[in-house]
C-alpha cells in the first residue's frame, strides 16, 4: 500500500489513545492509508500505540503547572506546525491563536462538547468564549446538531461529526440481570450522583438489589476519586459497586 503524504497535524491536549473520538478519528485515517501526526500532552498514563507505521506522535510532558504546561505545548505546535498542511485541532481553550500565528494554514476545529463547568455563569462565559475563538477557524466540526444551536455558531463551513462507534451486534436480551458499566473522567461529570442514585433505588425497591448485580466505574486518577470510594464505602456498597482507576 502507498503512503500518503504526512500532510495531517493533530492537536489535542489528551494524551495519545486516551480520547475516544481522537482513536475514532485514527481509525478512519489509518484505514484509508492516511498517514497523521499526533502532538499532544503525555500525562504519565500507560503508553497506548497502535499497530502501523502510518503515523507520528509528538508528546509534550506534563508537569504540576499549568502556565508551564501551556508554554511548552504552544512552542512545541509552533515549532511542529510549518511541516503540515492541514491541521485539525480538538478545541482547547485558547486554539485560536494558532490560527492568528499561522493566518495562511488550514485549520479545521472540531468541537466535541461544551462547556461542563457546574456554575451556571462560568459555563456561559466558557460557551461564549468558544464560541468566539470558532470564528477564526474557516472549517468546523462539531459533535451533533444540538450542540451548534446551543452555542449559536454561524460558521456556514460547518460539518456534522457525531461519535463514530466501533461496530456493535445487536442481541435480543432479557434485563433478569442487570450490569451497569461507566467508563470515562471523574471530573465535573457527577458520577457520585449515579452511586446515590442506585443507593436510593435498592433501598427503596430491594428487589432491584438481586436485579443489578454491579455497577463497574472506569476513571481516571484525580481528588474525585478519593471522595467516590469514600460514599462507596459509606454506603457499604463495595460488593455492589467496583473501581477500576
């Protein structure tokens, strides 16, 4: 198979295999013998690496500052970005600058959520700051339709690009069991509110206690972590609810 140029810069601020709409993206550009460069942060996690010689990664280290952090992934594009002729970038805060250091590139922006701060008036100020920083991209693409509306953006160049799923059978099932799975961030997601909720559920209609048989959580590390085992333990859910960080 023929190699095509190395003409796509990806930036995004997750660490390498660790976002799932980023593995979607390589997937499709690996099938189509697309080869890619992936800059982004390595944040001590385990090395993830995909079976190919069609793609390049460029990681930037992670420390405990966040202005340090900022500097040194913005010199590391900088000095990366003149050898690409498209970059796609995953929207962070503060992306739009590249496109005002580099004018004459083209830049794609994909945007994949809003904002999730919990404050009412920090997630607005946050929706209308990347809301803002769209309108220097030329070309958009944003996770679903919803999202367009809810943050207002005109941009005409706009595509639609939902999460592109890995392939699923469809089985008939009955729910005599139930098992319940997250996988996912801790961070300002709520999870709490799901271990409470299936407290309150089993405490009130205990017959549901023989019905869900686990509820397994797949996170990360971080402060919300120590508070989550801490209720799970509370509420003398160990044998009901399992951690994996």
């Amino acid at each position: 198979m023929k190699k095509l140029n190395k003409n796509i810069l990806i930036i995004s601020k997750s660490q390498f295999g660790y976002n799932y709409n980023s593995v979607s993206l390589f997937n499709i550009l690996l099938e189509n013998n697309i080869y890619f460069c992936y800059l982004g942060y390595n944040e001590g996690k385990k090395n993830y690496s995909l079976v190919s010689d069609y793609y390049e990664l460029i990681e930037v280290s992670f420390s405990k500052s966040k202005l340090l952090n900022n500097i040194k992934f913005f010199i590391t594009i900088i000095k990366t970005l003149n050898r690409y002729e498209i970059i796609y970038v995953f929207y962070f805060y503060g992306c739009s600058i590249l496109k005002l250091i580099f004018p004459k590139k083209k830049f794609i922006l994909d945007i994949r959520t809003g904002s999730i701060f919990k404050g009412s008036l920090k997630k607005y100020l946050a929706n209308k700051l990347l809301k803002f920083e769209s309108k220097f991209f030329d070309k958009l693409s944003i996770i679903s339709e919803s999202l367009l509306r809810k943050l207002e953006i005109k941009n005409k160049n706009v595509k639609i690009v939902p999460v592109i799923p890995h392939k699923i059978k469809f089985i008939k099932r009955n729910f005599d069991e139930i098992y319940l799975l997250y996988v996912g961030t801790l961070k300002n997601r709520n999870i709490i509110d799901t271990v409470l909720g299936l407290y309150n559920l089993i405490t009130k209609h205990p017959d549901y206690s023989n019905i869900i048989k686990n509820y397994r959580i797949v996170c990360d590390n971080g402060d919300e972590l120590t508070e989550l085992k801490k209720l799970i333990n509370e509420l003398k859910l160990n044998d009901k609810i399992l951690v994996f960080d």
